[in-house]
C-alpha cells in the first residue's frame, strides 16, 4: 500500500470517529476525490487488486471502533443529510417502487435498507454482504418487525447451482414446556415469558463466514450510523408506534425509545437508538459472541427476566443455526426452491402451485373461475400444512414428501368442483390453524448472479413489547408460534401437537422464501411479509409474474385474496394504501364468488412482498460498469446475465436500490 492510501485510511478511520460534526470533517468520498490519480487508481481502477482496496476499506473501518457513519456508504455514495439522519426519506408517493439494473438489485421494504444492500455490492460485496448489511438495517429502522432479538430464515442460491437454506428461527428456551401458559394463555403473546432464544445474529455470521467477501465491520457499520445518528420515521413505523402507544408507554425500553418526552414519535421525526447502536458497535468488533456471551448478554438476560421472562445465558450460550437442504420442485415449467421445515411456506407454495398446474394452461389461472380455483388450492394446503413442525423433533419427511408430489397434488385437484366451495370438514383439516404474525423480507441478486431471499421477524408489531433497556435489542414473541394444549370451542379444531412446546424446539412458521429457475437459470427472488398471509401473497406473485406474464409492478401492486381454511372466509383487500393508491376486489368478482357459496370479508392489510427478476430475453449490458468497480467482475461460464427488476410493494415503506 503506498502511503498516500495509508494516509486515506487514517483520515476515513479519523472521520469515523473524530469529536466534529460530519459536515465539518471531510466524508471519505471526498477525501478519495482529494488524492492525487495514481492513488484514485488504487481504489478504483479494475486493474488492482481487490485485497488492496479492502485492506484499505479495513482500516478506515477498525482504525476505531464504527460509530457515527456508515462506512460502505461513504466510501461509494454519498447522500444528503437531515436532522442527524444518513439516509434520506422521500415521500412515499414520490418513491420509485420499480427499478431496473444491470449488475446488482436489492428490494427491501424499507428504501433506506435497500441502498444500504446495493452499497455493499457496490464495495465489492456479493448477496450475502448485502444480505448481511440490510438485515442489519432493517433491525434498526423496522423494529415492528425485525432485529438481532428475533430470528429469520435466508434461502441461497449462489450462481453454481448449489442452494442452501440458514434456519436462524428462534428456540424454545430450556426451561420452557408445553403448559407453561395453562394458567396465563396472554403470557404466550406478551411479555418476556413470550420470549424465544435469538437466532438472527448468529445466522448472519454464520451465512457470512461461509459466503462473505466484506469485513464484518463493514456490514455492521451502517446500521450503527443509524441507531447512533438517528433515522426519519417512516409511516410504517409511526403507525404502530401510535397504534400500540399505551403498550409501548408500558415498558422502560419502547418509552424511552419511541415516545421521548411522553409523547410517540410520528412520521417525519427522527428516531435514535442510541443503547442498540452501543450493543451493535460491539457486535462489529467481536462478532455475535458479543451478544451471545459476555457482558451484553448479562444484561439482556437481566432485562429479559425482570419483564417475566425465563430466557437463561446458557440458553444464548446454547443457540444453534441450522443449516437445511432448501424444498426444491419442479412445477408449471419452473424450479422453485424454498424454505423447508420448520417453514411449511416452500411445501405449501409446492403444492398450491402444483394443484393448479393439473389444470394444464395458464387461461385456467384466469378471471373468476381461476380465482376460485386459487382459493379451493389454498384451502386444500392450508389443511395439510399443519401437519409439518421442527424436523428435529418431528418427524414430518411424509407430509414433505406428500407436499412436493404431484400425484398427491392431482387428488386434491380432483376434488375441486368449479361451481362449489365447501366447509373446512370437507378439506381434511385436523387441526388448528398457526396464525403468525408480522415479518420483513428482502430479496437480492449480486452481479455474479448468486441470489438471496430473507425473511426475517419478531412476530407480533414489535414483537413481546419488551425493549431490553441496556442493550437497545427488541424481543420477540415467537412462542406464540407455538401450539399449546387447551380445550377448544365447540366448532373449533384442535390445537396440533406436533407443533406443541419442547425445550430447544422451533415453531412453525410461514415465512417462504423463494427463489425460482427456468431452465437452470435464475428468473426471480421473491418472499413476503405479513404472517399467515405470507404463502397466499407469495403464491398469487408467482402466478402473476411467471405464469401470467404480467409486468412485476403489477404482479406485486395487483388485489389479492386469502384463505386460510378456518375461518371458511376468503378476505379481501379494500383498504387505501398510505400512498393514496385504493386497493378493492371488484364488486363483479365479489358477487361471482359468492354465487359459488364463498362467504367474503374485506381487510385494510395485506401482506407485502419484495421481488428481483431476471429478465432471461434481455442481456445485461455489463461493459460500461467495469472501469470503475473495486475488482474485475468475469463473466463465469453458464451463467445468463440478465436485466435485473427490482419491485418493492408499495403497501409499505420500501423501494428497490440496484446499479
């Protein structure tokens, strides 16, 4: 390294970190505009080498430890700021919900979390760095639905063919059991004894350490500038926060967070999390032991079992991500891969899609008639999904393998009537529905085609509405995915055992990640957010986008329905997104469906979804990118380079970021 670069990493580690105001000190993008070419070149020129430019994208990252800025975006975009905030907010009608690229694409529901992402690739990163990255950010500005204090799954398919799936879902803690709540069922909701052991941190860096190519530091630093610098609250966020105001006035973490002075944080103002950034800048320098072990933990744990709950430092201690073959299946001309158990999201997309792929052409999928035909699949599925549960401790390869055959999907296809709906006994339903709650999901795809969908969630609007005060982390209510023994009403189903509580057992869950090929070579990523909600979105986005051919604006943006069995209603949309833009089924379809004996309820949510498609008719144009990149991007030989189209739906906050 020349001395001149040495000096760069100094002066960025100095900026990092100095007692000045950012807007007094130089960003780092203006200290490389500084430099004299040949050390320009050294950063930028595609002829040296990517070692070079990282050791010096290190040291301006640990010369001290990250606080007040984001390192990977300084080093490649700079953005206005306002009021302490790195990332910018635009108005939600001006925001950009569809973007084209041609090396990388990231589609989070937050737009801030998406720039992040695409700044990792553009640092020289690959999707699992921007997976990395966003996750992280989505932690700190999403907290109804996201953070290290809940758990997640991360589908990937890197650009050889080989596809992994990262369960980081949350565990039952040792102590627990299955009539822990016999006395108290709301303890299971609410509350630190609604508590399931964190596993996001400890998937990331684990997925990281297999995949990464970017400093840990560096991933962790722009969510650290956020906490620390404070971020515009977005409208997502200020409605739950004004929404569940006495909930969060309840607890010390959430009041002293979101409701500084008494009164709740509405859109527009800045929040700061300054206790979470604290916890994150050591979660940069130690990696997940810093929470996991150590003094963060004791005081986590302190926090967890003053609010009731019985999480233990041995359970952090215990904590183990497990690493699953994906559901892989074939069907309508498509490979869809997907998360297995304990997500029964991948079998139950399988089987919806293979139940309408006996039909034989797309025209069925169509109109009223196909429409019907959708709600009968779902309905067929979401009978057979409970029967699956944590493959540790279930054995469910039957059901699975049931799921993913398509003469098992052609019985249930057979017992479809165009004309008719039926109750719930008709379906085989056995036992009682899991209704999951909440979740954020961002899809990437990298320049060299390796892509990734997560999902990732606390469960209910800010999970167990307990914010550990020392530590900033926010935790989840993931017990509540758990089934408990109780007596049912008349009418009511029973509560299925196979996903009954055991000490380190994983709920259920309907997060479905997925990403899909035609003829081997990747055509979207794709996952929702929204709970129970999640495999009907996911499903109807699929169909839209792949099999309908629409545009993937409108294969995200279109009216859906739901239908999860029991009730026996089919919900849909009527509500007026903070867009402005109204989304209702048509009163013609609303009447043709109940000539058909459905009985219909119109909701004001839906689920969300995040799609990145690869556009397999239309080349990449790839050349114009390579004379500035940190590294040489080469072709790898079978991979189809295609337009990239990111789409974030925009019933929330989010838009895609891609270059």
């Amino acid at each position: 390294m020349c001395v001149c670069c040495l000096g760069l990493s100094r002066r960025i580690g100095r900026n990092l970190t100095g007692g000045t105001s950012a807007m007094e000190n130089p960003s780092a993008g203006d200290i490389i505009k500084g430099m004299p070419s040949r050390c320009r070149r050294h950063m930028l020129l595609p002829d040296c080498s990517r070692l070079h430019f990282m050791l010096v994208f290190t040291i301006a990252l640990l010369a001290l430890p990250p606080t007040c800025s984001g390192a990977i975006s300084t080093l490649t975009r700079h953005y206005p700021r306002r009021a302490g905030s790195f990332y910018p907010t635009n108005p939600l009608s001006n925001r950009k919900r569809i973007t084209e690229a041609d090396e990388g694409m990231v589609a989070a529901d937050d737009e801030r979390c998406s720039q992040i992402g695409r700044d990792a690739l553009l640092a020289g990163g690959n999707a699992v760095d921007a997976a990395v990255a966003t996750a992280f950010c989505l932690g700190v500005v999403n907290p109804v639905a996201s953070g290290i204090g809940g758990g997640s799954f991360l589908l990937l398919r890197l650009s050889n063919g080989t596809a992994v799936a990262y369960d980081m879902r949350e565990t039952a803690p040792a102590a627990a059991h299955q009539d822990m709540y016999a006395e108290d069922p709301q303890l299971k909701v609410k509350g630190g004894l609604s508590a399931g052991v964190p596993g996001e941190l400890a998937g990331l860096h684990l997925v990281w350490s297999h995949h990464g190519r970017l400093p840990w530091p560096a991933l962790v630093a722009p969510a650290i500038a956020l906490a620390d610098g404070g971020f515009v609250v977005q409208p997502y966020l200020a409605y739950y926060i004004n929404h569940l105001a006495d909930d969060i006035l309840a607890d010390q973490g959430l009041r002293e967070t979101f409701t500084p002075g008494g009164k709740p944080l509405v859109a527009g103002d800045i929040c700061y999390r300054k206790n979470l950034a604290n916890t994150l800048k050591e979660v940069a320098k130690q990696g997940p032991k810093a929470f996991y072990s150590g003094p963060i933990a004791e005081n986590f744990i302190r926090d967890v079992q003053a609010a009731g709950g019985i999480l233990t430092l041995e359970d952090l201690r215990d904590y183990k991500v497990a690493v699953r073959e994906p559901v892989v299946a074939d069907t309508m001309g498509f490979t869809v891969i997907s998360m297995p158990p304990p997500s029964s999201g991948g079998p139950s997309l399988v089987l919806i899609l293979n139940i309408l792929a006996k039909y034989g052409y797309a025209a069925a999928y169509n109109g009223l008639q196909g429409l019907h035909r959708l709600i009968e699949a779902f309905k067929h599925t979401y009978a057979v999904r409970m029967n699956l549960a944590d493959p540790d401790f279930v054995d469910v390869k039957a059901v699975v393998a049931d799921m993913l055959d398509p003469d098992f999907a052609a019985s249930l296809h057979k017992q479809i009537v165009d004309n008719s709906t039926f109750p719930p006994e008709y379906y085989g339903g056995r036992w009682r529905q899991l209704d999951d709650h909440g979740t954020s999901h961002f899809s990437i795809v990298d320049a060299h085609r390796n892509a990734v969908a997560m999902t990732t969630t606390v469960n209910y609007p800010f999970g167990a509405l307990v914010l550990s005060p020392s530590t900033g982390v926010l935790l989840n209510n993931e017990m509540d995915d758990f089934a408990i023994p109780t007596s049912q009403p008349p009418g009511y189903l029973p509560p299925p055992p196979q996903n009954f509580i055991r000490p380190g057992k994983r709920p259920l869950s309907s997060m479905t990640p997925t990403i899909v090929l035609q003829g081997g070579r990747l055509y979207g990523v794709l996952g929702g957010s929204g709970g129970i909600r999640i495999i009907t979105t996911v499903a109807q986005v699929f169909l839209n986008q792949f099999v309908k051919k629409l545009d993937a604006l409108t294969s995200v943006a279109s009216t859906r329905v739901h239908h999860q069995l029991a009730p026996n209603i089919v919900h849909y949309e009527n509500w007026t997104l903070v867009t402005g833009k109204h989304l209702e089924l048509d009163e013609e379809t609303r009447k043709g469906l109940e000539s058909k004996g459905h009985v219909l309820e119109a909701d004001q949510t839906g689920a969300v979804c995040q799609l990145v498609v690869q556009d397999l008719d239309n080349p990449a144009v790839r050349s114009s990118f390579q004379s500035w990149l940190p590294y040489k991007r080469l072709p790898r030989p079978g991979v189809f380079y295609g337009k990239l189209i990111g789409v974030s739906d925009e019933r929330k906050d989010g838009a895609p970021a891609g270059f």
